[in-house]
C-alpha cells in the first residue's frame, strides 16, 4: 500500500470521528456569554429613615437586613414601626459608625426588639456618656460585638458591603469629650455588579482626607457626610466619588449647610434631604439604574 494512500485513509477516519463526536453531543459548548444589560434577579433597597438631623439607614438584600446607625434614644419607636413595615424580623448587623448620640441612641431599644446577629464598632473607645450608652446596651442585652480595625466584608446574596476604619487614632476633646470621633466615622460601600453606594457617617476635613487616600473610585449614590455640613473637604470627596445622587441626612431645625447645596447643584446631582423629602428609599437591580421614593 501506498504512503500517501494510508495518510488519505486516516485524514477520512479523523474526519468520521469529529462527524460522530459532534453528532452526539460530545463536542464542548461554547459558554454563555452573561447579559450585563438584564437585570439581576436580586434587588438592593436602601432607605435612608428620616430621624431628624440624624444618621439611620436600613439595607435589604436577599432576605438579609442591615442597619447602619440606629438614630435618637427618642426616634427609636419610629424606626422599629418602619422595620416591621419592611417585615424586617432581624437585623444580621447593626453597625455604629461613631458614638454620637444621634447615630447611637435608638441601638438598645432596636436591639431589645429585634435580633441582632452581631454589632460593629469603630475602632476607638469614646469619652462620654454617648459611648457608655452603647456598652451599656451591648453588656445588658448581651449583643455579640467587636470592633471594626480592618476592612471587613459581609455577603448579602450577590452583594458585597465592606465596612472600612480609618487611619486616623482618637484624640479625646475637652467638655464633652468626644474630641475627633467625626473623621474616625467608619465608611460603608454597598455595591452589586453596577450598582454602588457609599455611606460616609459624620466624616470631616481629617477624615474625608483619610479615607480619599485609600482611592475608593466612584459612587451611584452617597450619603454626605455630617448632614450636609461644609468642610474644606467636602468638594474633594464629591469630585471623588461623582455622584449621580447625594442623601442629606439633616433636620427641619438644622438643614444642610447652603454652600454643600449650591455646590451639589452646580455639580448637577440630584439631591435628597431627610429635612425636605422625609425618609428616602433607593432601589436598584444591578444595572446602576435608581429609582428613588420619598415619604415626607
């Protein structure tokens, strides 16, 4: 037999076997190429509840809820009738940015009432009453807590939020004694595939710069911090994070500063104020694509 009758021969065998190999079903398939224009089938909601001048956000994701601050001792039963609505049964965090009383007052009667799987704390030990307020309630109640001293990150679903400390240490004030404990404020980042929110507590000049440091990149959503108040950092942080929409946590009696309003609006951010608009809730489904409702 020829040689190049035998290499004919085989070329046709080869062939055969592809024909019958793809003919069952044996071929591996191409995988599917994901559509990044279709909505998940997880939906994120963030309502920032209206306390008043005051820091109080709820975050449902896949039949999990956290809550970031916990508002006044005396907005307290507000906020737990919001929940219920929510049907929200147990929180699997409570994180307290900072031991001011309007982020931590309302912590011992929404722990009482709820479940809380675990409390966050920043990273120092505050000097005052405020601070004494929330071990009171973590000993009493028996909450499980610790302290936040690296990035730490829990899954909601398809979800990531990521608790951030600063780098900046505590330096006790005179009076009241709650000296920087703004600019030690922990951040939040929530994000779930194109959606993304930051939640910046009371942070100020010191800790706007601390955090911008880290070159966090951008935001959907942000919480301003210290309810809208104006610092000399407050325009880095907007340029930063560029916004599509800005929340002011603020009060009736104690609005957002006008300088951070006009420069929101010079920026062409749609903004929304506690103050103005009542509690304000946020959803999105992945594709950074906001929807926005206010209760006033």
């Amino acid at each position: 037999m020829r040689p190049w009758t035998t290499f004919s021969k085989l070329c046709a065998i080869c062939a055969l076997v592809v024909v019958v190999l793809v003919g069952c079903g044996t071929m591996p398939e191409a995988p599917a190429v994901p559509d990044r224009t279709a909505p998940t089938t997880m939906r994120l909601t963030v309502s920032y509840i209206d306390v008043g001048k005051g820091d109080c956000i709820l975050i449902e994701a896949d039949g999990k809820a956290v809550l970031i601050d916990t508002g006044y001792e005396d907005t307290s039963g507000d906020v737990l009738s919001y929940l219920r609505g929510q049907g929200v049964s147990q929180l699997q965090r409570i994180i307290i940015t900072h031991y001011d009383r309007d982020h931590v007052g309302g912590l011992r009667a929404i722990a009482e009432a709820l479940p809380v799987e675990e409390v966050c704390l920043p990273n120092y030990e505050g000097a005052d009453k405020n601070y004494q307020t929330v071990t009171d309630a973590i000993g009493s109640l028996d909450l499980s807590a610790h302290q936040v001293t690296k990035e730490e990150v829990l899954q909601l679903g398809d979800a990531a939020l990521t608790i951030i400390p600063t780098s900046l240490t505590y330096e006790k004030g005179q009076g009241n004694g709650e000296g920087n404990d703004n600019d030690l404020s922990l951040v939040v980042t929530l994000t779930n595939r194109d959606d993304s929110y930051l939640f910046a507590g009371d942070l100020e000049k010191k800790g706007i710069d601390a955090y911008l440091d880290g070159a966090r990149g951008t935001f959907g959503v942000l919480k301003m911090p210290h309810h809208g108040e104006w610092c000399g950092k407050t325009d880095d942080l907007v340029e930063d994070t560029s916004p599509r929409i800005a929340i002011i946590t603020d009060g009736e009696d104690d609005p957002a500063e006008k300088k951070t309003l006009e420069h929101l609006e010079d920026a062409r951010i749609d903004t929304y104020r506690t103050s103005t608009d009542g509690t304000i809730v946020v959803e999105s489904h992945g594709l950074a694509d906001y929807t926005v409702t206010t209760t006033p």
